[in-house]
C-alpha cells in the first residue's frame, strides 16, 4: 500500500458518544469534515465582526456532527438547524460545546493550536 493509500484509508476523526439522558438516548458526536465545516460556516448568520448568537452556532455544531452510534450516519441535516435551537437550551449548549471542542471551533482552539 502507498503512503497515499494509508494516509486516506485512515479514519482520523475525533469522536465521543454522549449520553443524552433528556432525549433518552447516547449519540456520537464526531468532528466535523471539511466539507462539514464549510457547511457550518454557510448556515451560521455571522455578522461584521465574525460573531453569531451562542444557541445557532450550537444548534449548527450537532446537525453536522450528530451521528447514530450503531451506522455513523448523521442523524440531522442542516436543515434541522432551526428545530434544534427550540430544544432545550441547556441540552443544546451541552452537545454543541462539545462538538465545536471536537471540530476544532470552540473560541481557545485556535489559541490552543497555536500554543502547540
């Protein structure tokens, strides 16, 4: 096998199931592709000042990183972003925490990466 063919075989995706005991089930939160990421960046209404409100960019995080944990399909689309932001606050800011954590987009991660 080439190095080409190990480097894109490889599953490098940072993952964590969480239990989620208000909805009664565990999900997988998995980091977000590239093209996972574009689509955050399209679906969040950021403003001049590259800010956005809190529960959006959550809400966003876990439709693009939600996974079942028996397929590793998705279980949202972006779509369901504004469904997600009438859930509960608490749960919302939980999950979407951890999932931009995950996907490198919580406010330090860059920070911290350059630290590194």
């Amino acid at each position: 096998m080439s190095l080409r063919d190990a480097i894109l075989s490889k599953d490098d995706f940072q993952s964590r199931l969480v239990d989620v005991p208000e909805w009664g089930v565990k999900i997988m939160l998995r980091e977000m592709s590239g093209p996972g990421r574009n689509t955050f960046f399209e679906i969040v209404n950021f403003d001049k000042d590259n800010k956005a409100p809190l529960v959006e960019m959550y809400a966003a995080a876990i439709a693009l990183s939600a996974r079942d944990p028996e397929t590793g399909d998705l279980i949202f689309t972006p779509e369901d972003k504004q469904a997600l932001m009438e859930k509960s606050a608490t749960v919302i800011e939980r999950l979407g925490k951890a999932a931009l954590v995950l996907s490198g987009l919580a406010p330090n991660s860059r920070d911290d990466a350059e630290k590194n």
